[in-house]
C-alpha cells in the first residue's frame, strides 16, 4: 500500500466545500484516477461503509479497447496520444501533485500498455 496525501486508508465522504469531485455527492463522470501521482496506482479498491438511499451506480469503460479502437480508426489521433506529454495536477492547501506523460502509454512494440 501506498501513501497518498490523505493518508493510507480514507474515509471518502461528502463534505460541503470539497476540493475534488469525489468528496461530492454527485457522481464521478468516466475517468483515470490520479494522473498526477507518480508512481500512477495500479489498482485502487474501494469499499462502501453507509450508501445514500439513491444512486450507487457504477461505471467502468475498457480504456485497451478504446485505445485499440483508435489506433484502427484514427491512427494519426492515436500517435498524438501516445508521443504527446501531458501534465495532470492536483492542488489543494495539503498538496500540489504533478505528473507528466501521454495519455495513452505503449510498450516497446507500440502495444497499449497503460493510459493516465
């Protein structure tokens, strides 16, 4: 396990001047989760202590498969993403977090091995 600037294990809850969308009530659109750490983490779990009476849904995209989709259907768009740095950051009064890389990252046979 890692730490991370709110600690090894976290509570996630709504808080009334959040500074990230997930301390919201309000549900996270499709996304990579901190871009801006580096090391990236590699898997994130996540468990449910008390849910609200609504909502609760979850959604999760294939990023490979979109990535492939790309590289067949715009593979000028697919190189863009791959040679392309791009810096993420996080900011709050605790953190100033920052990493830079391609959206979509390759191995050394241009094979989709990983995205930000």
């Amino acid at each position: 396990m890692r730490e991370t600037n709110y600690g090894v294990v976290f509570d996630v809850i709504a808080e009334p001047d959040p500074n990230n969308l997930e301390y919201t009530p309000l549900g996270p659109p499709l996304h990579t989760d901190n871009p801006y750490r580096d090391p990236r983490p590699t898997l994130q779990l996540l468990h449910c202590l008390e849910s609200s009476p609504t909502g609760g849904t979850s959604r999760f995209a294939d990023g490979f498969l979109a990535a492939e989709l790309l590289r067949v259907g715009r593979p000028d768009h697919f190189e863009i993403l791959t040679r392309s740095d791009i810096e993420f950051r996080f900011h709050d009064d605790r953190a100033d977090l920052r990493a830079a890389g391609p959206i979509i990252e390759t191995d050394n046979t241009r094979r989709v091995a990983g995205s930000a």
